[in-house]
C-alpha cells in the first residue's frame, strides 16, 4: 500500500466533506468534459485524502487524485499546492504577522474572489461573510460602547467609515496586495484574483426585505430610521437587490442578454469589454474589501474569537475618523431646544461673548449659548446668525459625541475566560426626533 | 428635523495598531562576467540568506543581468520603486543600501522643517485674541 504522505496534509485544515467532494468533483467533471483528448478529469480536492467517486483506496485511485492537471489554465483559480511555493503568500503572511495556525493555503483562498472562480470551495465568499460578521460586530460594539449617545445615522455613516467597502479596500491596498490581469490557474497565488466583467456572488446581508420596497424605489418614498433599524442592513442600507448595486450573477446575465437584445450586435469577447468606469472600479473595490473581510473569517476559524478581536483592532479599529464631521444639522437651534426641554435644563440662550469688526467687512462674533449659569456650547463666526448657529451646533455634537472613556470594555470582553465583573455600560435615551 | 450623516472614510495610521512594512520587494540583478559585480555575487552567496531569513514579509528576487551594473530595487506598497545601483561595491556596503531600501518609505524625498508631524489638533488649543484675559495695551 501506498505510504501515507501526511507532511502533505498539514496544511489543508478545512477538509471538504465528501458528499461536497462529490459536487465539486461532478462540477468538475461537467466544466472539464469538453476537453476529450485527455486520459483523465484533472481533480481538485482540498484535501490529499481519497474523494468521492474513489471511496475505495486503491493506489491507482490514490495517485489519480494527487496529480496536478497538465495544464493548470484550465482552472480558475490556482491548485492549493501551489500556495506553498509562492513568495508573494509567504511574505504576505508575514507582512500581516498571522499566526502560524492560520494555513498558507486559506491564505491563497482568500485572494481567491467569487467573480474569478465560482466554486465556493476555492473562493472566499464563505470566510468573507464569516469575516463581515465578525468585524461589524466589533466596529458596532465599538462604536455604540464609547459614543453612547450616537445619532442612528452617524452610527451608520461610521460603520462605513471604519467597515464599509471604501476603508477595507484602502486596508487592502495598505497591505501590499496586488491583483491579477486576469484570473486563472497560473498565476501566482500570492494576487488577488477577480474580474470586473462579470459581478460574481454578493455577500448575504443581515436584513429583511420589506413588501414595499418596490414602491420604494419607484416614488422615493422614505425610510424612517425605526424602519430602516430594524429592515436595513449594518450600514443603513437596504438589502433589496436593484440594479447598480451588488447583483447577484444569474440577474446579471438576465441583464447581459437584456442588454444584447438591445443592441443587436456581434458579441465579440474582447471588444466590448469595459475597463476604467464607475462600475468596474466599485467591483474592484469590492473584490478588495471581501478579501479583507475573508482574511478576518479566516483569522476567527482558525485562531478563534480573541484573536480575530485583536486583529481587527490592530487593523480597522486604530483606523481615525472624525465623528465631529460626520454631522450634518437641519435646524441645530430647534433641536437644542427640544434637548434642553427633554432633558429638564434651563432653555438655551445664546449670548455674545466677545466681538470685533462690527462695521468692517471681516467681523468675529463669538456666541456662547448658555443653559442657566452653564454653557453649552460656542462657536465664532462671520455674522452673528451664523455663529449662533455654529454654538448650537457644537453644542449638540458635544451632547451626542459624549463618551465614558477612551479605554473602556466591550461586552465580546466578557466571552473570554475569568473576566471581571462587567460594569453596566451607559445606554442613552436616544436622539432628539424634531418635528 | 433628523440629523443626516456625511461620508468619510476612516485614515490609516501605520504603526498605531498593526505595524506593515512598506517595502514589500527587493530585487537582486548581478552579472557572472562584470567585475562591478563581484561584491554582489559574494554579498548574495554569504549576506543575502541571512537577510532574508530575518525579513519574511519581504519578497526577495534574485536574477541575473548580464553585461550591466548590478541593481537592488525596492518595490513599495505605495507603488513606488527604488532602485540603486551597487557597481563597485563590497557586500558589507551593498547591505548598508540593502537596509536603507528596508526602512524607506515609498515617498519622495521630503526635507522636513518642523521637528512634529501630526494629524491630531494643538494639545493646549490655539491661542485665540477673543478668550482670556486679553492683552494689556
């Protein structure tokens, strides 16, 4: 009997079951079937243990298995053994500092997008929706623990500020990714692979899709923030699929053959292809920001919870972004006043602290609005409307950016073993809702 | 009415967090028949190993250039590339620019006038004429 390799297993971690061998080999076999001048279906298995079809272990079965297909651009993506021999990967684990338990071959799945290659067994669609989970659960505790007082939308606009598709693809670029031409089985594993000509598999989002939403889209109608909390997914959005936004790849098909009718031209492979628009360069950004995501996912399952946690605090978390410019006020003055009355202070007075230039053509007014022998807020400005309102709008940001401390726990803290007692943390009433 | 929320994407700030290593490449060309090559066909067999042992996030290449000067050329996670020309020079020189290439950033040569560089506002505030006790004339 053939001696067991098992040097060669170490790596391969995530063993596919072997009914999914059996989809992945049917797959294979249906993909591959045009090619008739070979002797055999080149097979890919994530694991050097027999598949499927094989399942008694003979030596011929056994070493069918572990050859590597003669022409690896035949694959979409490239073969896992060729993860160990790539310098790109070597130096990217490093440059990342992952531990040892997390394998070079998820590595090299990682950079693998759905767009590239289909198969989910070789893609990183999976650890990419395991590592979107994972890092807005930290992003969100993060955030809803040190600012408590936070308005819905600017908890929203900070989730995409540390989370969202443009700071992970900026992530990525910062860890010396580059990408691929054109996905295939021979380029070097150590690239990030994906195509912008067809939109590939979206990720699933945490969100319901209202029965509305037609009508939604049609009469921009608007979506209150208790609807939107409870419908819409981590970042505010919804989660309908319209066209423009993430598509998933039978719709975008229908779009293609849609679009084919239309034109009534010959479908030449290359001639119309895009390249450099809007829409090539948001795929792009999403291929980026999913390999991102699928590296945390890969992190959490093979290194657990509180390394994961660490990672994304060293990676998105030390990440600065000013919540004082997030704001955007309607009527600062009205709003101030409601919170003042909510909140049982003295009503708001805004006072002239000092000023200079009246008659000139540049004068300061500095106004300071004042709750009783309190002052709330102050601001300069050209005029003394403007700086009355500028001193109203610090004065709520000061309210609502409140925060307990820079240091403070989050509740995934408690989930590792002897923890302290947990302190309750601050939970506020909510935002002033004006009329 | 609600407040609405602007856009902004979060800034990076290498070192604060994780720490990445901006030089992702470094390239060796040498020639066997150049006598400008010898320091670096000796720096490549006895210097270069150790080297590159000790940095694992960066890629190394090594590969021959014949009848030319040899090279190292940085390759940087901004895009930029760096490369210097080690004609004439002895392996332990060749590793002086070697670790040079390491700690560079991508970034053009800048020469800086203030001793502080910082993104984050004064600690003490600005001085402002409208606050305080004012100035006594």
């Amino acid at each position: 009997m053939k001696r067991l390799r098992v040097d060669r297993w170490t790596g391969q971690l995530l063993v596919a079951r072997s009914s999914q061998r059996g989809c992945c080999l049917a797959a294979g076999g249906a993909l591959r079937s045009a090619r008739s001048d070979q002797h055999y279906i080149p097979v890919r298995s994530q694991s050097t243990a027999v598949s499927y079809p094989f399942s008694e272990a003979t030596e011929t079965s056994f070493a069918t298995t572990l050859q590597v297909p003669q022409d690896p651009s035949e694959l979409p993506s490239p073969i896992p053994e060729r993860a160990l021999h790539s310098a790109k990967l070597a130096s990217l684990h490093a440059r990342l500092s992952l531990p040892k338990k997390l394998p070079i071959q998820t590595l090299a799945r990682t950079l693998v997008d759905a767009s590239a290659d289909e198969n989910p067994q070789f893609n990183n669609i999976n650890l990419a929706f395991v590592g979107q989970t994972v890092i807005n659960y930290h992003v969100s505790e993060y955030l809803m623990i040190r600012y408590p007082r936070l308005p819905m939308e600017i908890v929203w606009a900070s989730m995409r500020g540390f989370a969202g598709i443009a700071p992970l693809f900026q992530i990525a670029r910062s860890w010396g990714v580059e990408s691929a031409s054109v996905p295939g089985g021979e380029v070097d594993p150590g690239l990030l692979q994906f195509t912008t000509e067809k939109p590939g598999v979206s990720l699933t989002k945490f969100g319901y899709r209202r029965t509305e939403a037609m009508y939604l889209e049609k009469y921009k109608w608007r979506r209150g923030i208790s609807n939107r909390v409870v419908f819409d997914d981590d970042f505010g959005e919804s989660v309908d699929v319209t066209p423009g936004s993430e598509q998933t790849a039978h719709e975008a098909e229908m779009r293609k053959k849609e679009r084919k009718e239309d034109e009534d031209e010959e479908e030449n492979e290359y001639s119309m292809r895009r390249y450099g628009d809007d829409e090539t360069r948001s795929l792009a950004e999403k291929a980026h920001a999913h390999f991102v995501r699928a590296v945390v996912g890969a992190v959490y399952m093979h290194c657990g919870r509180d390394t994961a946690h660490n990672f994304i605090k060293a990676h998105i978390l030390s990440r600065t972004l000013g919540l004082s410019s997030l704001f955007s006020f309607k009527k600062p003055t009205m709003e101030l006043a409601l919170l003042c009355d909510r909140e049982d202070f003295d009503p708001p007075v805004a006072r002239l602290l000092s000023e200079t230039g009246r008659q000139s053509r540049t004068p300061v007014f500095v106004v300071g609005i004042f709750s009783g022998k309190d002052k709330l807020g102050e601001a300069a400005g050209p005029s003394l409307d403007h700086a009355r309102l500028k001193a109203a709008m610090n004065a709520l940001k000061a309210w609502y950016l409140y925060s307990p401390g820079e240091h403070i726990r989050v509740p995934s803290e408690m989930l590792a073993d002897g923890a302290k007692k947990w302190d309750p943390a601050y939970i506020d009433i909510g935002e002033i809702i004006s009329r | 009415m609600t407040i609405r929320a602007l856009t902004q994407v979060s800034t990076g700030r290498n070192g604060v967090g994780a720490f990445v290593l901006q030089c992702k490449k470094l390239e060796f060309h040498y020639c066997d028949w150049a006598g400008s090559s010898k320091g670096m066909n000796i720096f490549i067999k006895t210097l270069l190993p150790k080297f590159a042992a000790e940095h694992p996030q960066i890629e190394f290449n090594v590969s021959p250039r014949p009848a030319k000067h040899p090279l190292v050329t940085g390759h940087y996670i901004n895009g930029h590339q760096k490369p210097i020309c080690v004609r004439n020079l002895e392996p332990t020189a060749i590793l002086q620019k070697v670790k040079l290439l390491r700690d560079a950033s991508g970034e053009k040569l800048k020469r800086v006038h203030k001793p502080v560089t910082s993104i984050n506002p004064s600690v003490r505030g600005v001085w402002s004429p409208y606050h305080g006790n004012g100035m006594a004339v």
